[in-house]
C-alpha cells in the first residue's frame, strides 16, 4: 500500500471496533501515526472495555506502524480538547481528525426519553464539533506562526439514516443530518487555513446494524467495513487538498457524491392561505421525490 499518509498524525474517534478500526488500520498502513480513540462501551454507550483499542494498537505495532490509546471521552468539551492535546503532546503535530464515535439508543419519536436523545446528541453531533473545534483552534493557531497552509483534514462521519431518515432513529438522524451541515460550515471557514472538511456516510455492517435480519454472504462482503476506510486514508493526505465540504457515500457497492437540498420548482409567492394549498401540490408534483432509505419516495409504504 501506498504511504500517501507518511508522517501525519491522525486522531480516529470509535477506532476499538468496526468502521473506526478499519480506519485506524488504514491510516496506519499508508503511513501515519494513529492515536486510537475508543472507550469500549456498549453499543449503547454504556460499560467500557480496553481490549478493543489494545487489539488495533497491536496490530498497528506488529505491521510496523505507530500507534497510541487514548480514553478521552469526545461527547466532552475537556476530553476532546485533551485528545487533540494527546496527539500534539504525543507525536508533536495534529494532521487529520476523523469523526467516527457513535451509539444508537432506537425508539420512536412518541417513545423516546430526554435521556436517550442526548446521549446520542452528545456523542454523535456534540463529540464531533468538540473536537472539530479544539483542532480547528489549533491549526489556525499554527497558520498565524507559520503563515502558510497547514493541511489539515477534518473527516466527519454522517449516515444514509441522517441524510434520507430512518424509521425509528429521530435522536440518530438528527446527529448524523447535522454533521453533514456542520460539514459544510467548517469547510466555509476552515479553507483560510489549508484545511479541508468533508464527511462520508458510510455502507457498512458493524454491531450498530447487526442482528436487525439475516444477511446474505453477498451483502455482508459487499458492506465489509473496509470498503469506507480507502476514502478515509485519502482524505487524510494532502492529495486531497481540492475537495471540501463534500459528503461521500462509500460502501454497500457504491462509492457516490451525495448532494445537498438543491431549490427546486418555484412560483410566485401568495397572501392568501386558502391559495397555498394548490400551488405547493402542484410544485411537488414538478419535484424530484424525497427518497428514503429503500430507495423509494419516502410517501410510499415503508419496507426495511
């Protein structure tokens, strides 16, 4: 494999396991020197366990590649600015930040608990913007004193559910809508300073989606984890230094640019309530439809 990433540090949040471990070992394998993030917890945030993080490290280490742990909780404001600090203080520089932690906590809207929306709220959005925003005071601190670009890379992580919904995921969806949004606003204003911000919504087959039903051998190879972390590891290097602000969808058999919500067909605005009906109905019928996770316009019957 090509050291497209040699000499960058990366920090991979959710690195223990699934698509965060592909990532790390990716990284690694194209050269750069990994702080492994994870907490070992539950898939639903809870309990904690190191030998998912030890299990990475030392695969790491045995293929000739560095590697570190950390613990730092990301949902927190203090430890995902010591994570960033880790890596400064461990390897003396910070390059690439991925954004992979996540926990699912499932219900419906008309069942779900404040409890469970923010601690998927916290995780997912909260732990991605802390970080982004502990990195991104660094690097603008370094383009000040080396006034030059200092070719960062911010590499969010959305989902399918967030940019098409999902039934019974509102806390989840929400997160993952909102990081593709995030995305877009730390591009705007990250460019400055010769750091991209892009994010991918990942086709894969971990333990947050395992055992919903039965899969076959073709589907399971087909959203083998591993096909994501190649967009990772490029992101990563400094190859990538053109594409900003964009959302990847990588796994499941594609690899494909997601656009955003684009204007659709338009009229002549009303005042009167009684004539906004009409004219919306006809504008939808003009649109394009509103896809859902089956592919399907998302006002047909659901099927998982």
């Amino acid at each position: 494999m090509d050291k497209i990433c040699e000499g960058r540090v990366a920090v991979v949040t959710g690195a223990g396991r699934g698509i965060g471990r592909e990532h790390a070992l990716a990284l690694a394998r194209c050269g750069a020197k990994v702080i492994v993030n994870d907490l070992g917890v539950a898939r639903d945030g809870t309990g904690s366990d190191s030998a998912p993080a030890d299990e990475v490290i030392s695969i790491i280490q045995a293929e000739g590649g560095t590697a570190t742990r950390s613990t730092a909780d990301i949902s927190t404001w203090a430890g995902a600015a010591s994570l960033v600090q880790q890596a400064i203080d461990t390897y003396g520089r910070l390059d690439v930040v991925v954004n992979n932690a996540g926990i699912l906590r499932d219900r419906t809207i008309a069942s779900m608990s404040e409890e469970e929306w923010d601690a998927v709220i916290g995780v997912h959005l909260k732990g991605t913007f802390s970080l982004m925003r502990h990195a991104a005071a660094h690097w603008r601190d370094r383009f000040k004193v080396e006034e030059k670009p200092v070719h960062g890379r911010i590499i969010n992580t959305t989902s399918v559910a967030g940019l098409y919904g999902n039934f019974g995921q509102a806390n989840y969806c929400a997160a993952k809508a909102a990081i593709a949004a995030l995305t877009t606003v730390g591009a705007r204003e990250l460019g400055r300073y010769g750091v991209t911000v892009n994010a991918i919504g990942p086709i894969a087959i971990t333990r947050m989606t395992d055992g919903r039903r039965e899969r076959t051998a073709e589907e399971l190879a087909a959203r083998d984890p591993a096909w994501v972390s190649p967009v990772v590891a490029w992101l990563a290097s400094e190859s990538s230094a053109k594409v900003n602000g964009r959302v990847i969808e990588a796994g499941g058999g594609i690899l494909a640019i997601a656009e955003g919500w684009h204007r659709g067909p338009t009229a002549e605005p009303v005042r009167e309530p009684e004539k906004v009906g009409a004219i919306i109905e006809r504008l939808i019928g003009e649109s394009r439809p509103n896809v859902a996770l089956n592919g399907k316009d998302l006002a047909s019957p659901w099927e998982p």
